[in-house]
C-alpha cells in the first residue's frame, strides 16, 4: 500500500494496479522572511528617513500638479484662441503630460499613505507578517525599490513629457512672436509653462542621472530575486515519534518539530508507515496546527531524521518550514495513462493556484516560486519530474 497526504486528505491507492495506485501531490512555494528584533534606535533613524521621504514625496506631488495644471489652462487659452484643429500636436502633448503626471499622483499618493503609515505604526501593511521596524531590512529594500522606481518613472516623465513640450512651445512662441497669432497673455502664458517645464526637466534629469549610476553600479531595472532582495531567515525542524497511537504519535512529532522552529509551522511535510491510522493521524495533525498547509506519504520502512535511519515498525515523521513572509500552495492529482503529460498540465495548474492565492501587496511574493516539492507513487518518479520540467 501506498499513500499520498494532501491539505485535508488521506489518499489511499495499490501499488499493484497501474489505474489504481498513481496519486501525487504537488507543494508550491514561495519563501522570504524578516528580521523580527527591534532596535530602538534604529527605529528612530528609520522613522526620520521616513518622514523626509515623505516630504519629499509630498513636494514633487505639488510641482506635478502645478505643471500639469499650468499646461491644461495654456492649451485651453491656445484653443479658445485659434481653434483645436490648428494645434494637433499639443493636443497630444497635453494628454502625455496629464496621463503621465495622473499616474504619478495616484502612484505617490498610494506611496505616502503607505510611507505614513509606516512611519506612525512602525510595519507596513504590504507585509505578510506585522513585525515592527527597529533593524527590519524589509524597511532598507521598500525604500531602494521606491527610489528606483521614482528614478524610472521621472526619466519618462522628463523625455516623453517635458522635453517634447519646452521644444514645441519654444518652436511655437518664436512663430507667433512673428505673426501675432497670439495675444500677449497667452504668450505670457506659454513662456511661464516653458519656464515651469524647463525647472521641472531639470529636477528630473537629476533623477535620470541617478538612473544611470545605479544601473552602472549594477542594480537591476527588473524585479530581483527574492534571495537578492532580502535575506530569508526562514527556520526548519523536524520531529518523529514510534508510539503505537497514531494521534499520539502525531503529537509528539510535531510538538518535537516545532520545539526546533520556535514558532508554528508555515508548511509541513508529514510521512507515516503504514500500518498507521492515516486518517485520525491527519485530524490530529489538522487539531494541531489549523490551516496550515502540509503535503507527505506513506514511507516504506523508515524515516531518515538528521543523521539516522529510523526503522522501527511503526513511525510518524513531520519535517516543517517557519516562513511567514512565504506563501505556500497545495496540489494533488491522478496519473492516469499519460504520466508525463499529467505532471505536466498539473504543474501549470498549481502555479496557477499559486499565483491566484498569493498576496499581490507582497513584494517578496513576486516572480517564480522558490522550489517545487513533489510526493510520488513509486516506480514513476522520473516520467513525473520530466513531465513538471516541460511546465
């Protein structure tokens, strides 16, 4: 007999009967953590910093707003004037400035309200687990992904936004210097904008050279690695037990397991023999550690804990990850003639169970999951790795 744990279940199939006994379960994960230790000090100076980005964040979000709005009246003025048809191109101009400059103000107000609350409550409300500042690198890393991306975002803003329109309005001021197609206020007008577009070029040119020094030290345009972006400081414990009880045997597995982590499990892989009662050691375990997730088998003749091969007769092992910046995901499926083929298309399925349930406000959660774990039926391990490389 052979046996595939999943989430809540107990599967149960032969190994004598090729329809019968083939069942696998999938575990899918994602693994990041922070440093929960609270400096006091260290809280202070990140509060600081924050607060400084804050009014900085606070300022550009005026001058946007100011730039933006001086271009809307001009353009009006220039309309009311002459007519839209005769101006196509700053009818264009206007609405790359307005949606570039609409998306920067929703983009920072979303920031700043993030950056406040950070700074009154000391975590931010992106992060999985609620830990306090004070020497937390998660802090260091949500402001360096900030900067980059306000460095991006000011460098599109000033070559698609700000260059375009200095240059058109200095073309456009000098043609109707000449012919008089403008009323003076209107060009008053128009100089005051280039003059606000040309100040507004210059801060963000400052940010586009910055671009370029981090990118000429080496920092990624794209989302890192989750290794890269944060140290994990992920913990892992095993624990077994050879009591004839199986819920028994459950308990003091998992209480030896969690005895190693300090802390309940994020995730958990659970083996038992045999001839144990799979189904009450299940609910034990659900009793135990509710909603966490935990995929496993049965095992043949033993466990393997550390450095010893354990084979008494009966034996429960449970082997758990604390993780709680992670996200974990569950799946279990039926090979059927095409074994290959099922691994397969299943693994697209678990990661795409995966990617619905994770949180998307997570950004340790982006990007490929950090390792697959599979439970097979024995005898079609390799068709079923090959088949989950193809996915």
């Amino acid at each position: 007999q052979h046996s595939v744990f999943h989430g809540s279940t107990a599967m149960r199939a032969s190994t004598s009967s090729v329809q019968d006994c083939r069942s696998s379960t999938l575990s899918v994960a994602s693994v990041d953590t922070g440093d929960d230790n609270v400096d006091l000090i260290a809280l202070a100076g990140e509060r600081k910093k924050l607060i400084a980005e804050q009014k900085s964040q606070a300022l550009e979000f005026f001058l946007d707003g100011v730039d933006v709005s001086v271009k809307v009246v001009i353009a009006i003025s220039v309309w009311s004037t002459t007519g839209l048809s005769a101006h196509q191109g700053l009818l264009a101009l206007v609405c790359i400035a307005v949606s570039l400059s609409t998306y920067g103000i929703c983009y920072r107000l979303r920031e700043l309200f993030d950056i406040r609350f950070q700074a009154k409550h000391g975590f931010s409300r992106r992060w999985k687990e609620v830990t306090h500042m004070g020497g937390d690198p998660r802090v260091a890393r949500d402001a360096e992904r900030r900067q980059l991306k306000h460095f991006v975002f000011r460098t599109i803003q000033a070559f698609c936004a700000d260059l375009p329109w200095i240059v058109y309005n200095v073309r456009r001021v000098a043609l109707v210097t000449k012919t008089g197609e403008l009323d003076r206020t209107s060009q008053l007008l128009m100089t005051v904008s280039i003059s606000i577009a040309g100040f507004g070029l210059g801060i963000k040119f400052a940010a586009f050279i910055n671009l370029v020094k981090l990118i000429v030290g080496g920092t990624k345009l794209t989302q890192k690695a989750v290794f890269e972006e944060l140290a994990a400081d992920t913990r892992c414990g095993v624990g077994q037990s050879d009591a004839e009880d199986t819920a028994a045997a459950i308990c003091l597995a998992y209480e030896a397991c969690v005895l190693q982590l300090t802390q309940a499990p994020s995730f958990m892989v659970v083996t038992m023999t045999a001839g144990h009662d799979h189904r009450a050691g299940l609910e034990e375990l659900q009793k135990l550690a509710p909603g966490v997730p935990y995929c496993g088998s049965t095992t043949c003749r033993g466990v393997m804990v550390g450095t010893e091969s354990l084979r008494p007769s009966q034996i429960v092992a449970i082997w758990g990850i604390y993780d709680p910046e992670g996200h974990y995901t569950t799946y279990q499926f039926e090979y059927g003639k095409d074994i290959r083929g099922d691994a397969r298309s299943s693994t697209m399925r678990a990661y795409s169970k995966f990617k619905q349930a994770r949180d998307p406000e997570n950004p340790t959660l982006r990007g490929m999951p950090s390792f697959v774990w599979i439970n097979s039926a024995p005898g079609f391990e390799d068709l079923a790795l090959s088949g989950m490389a193809e996915a």
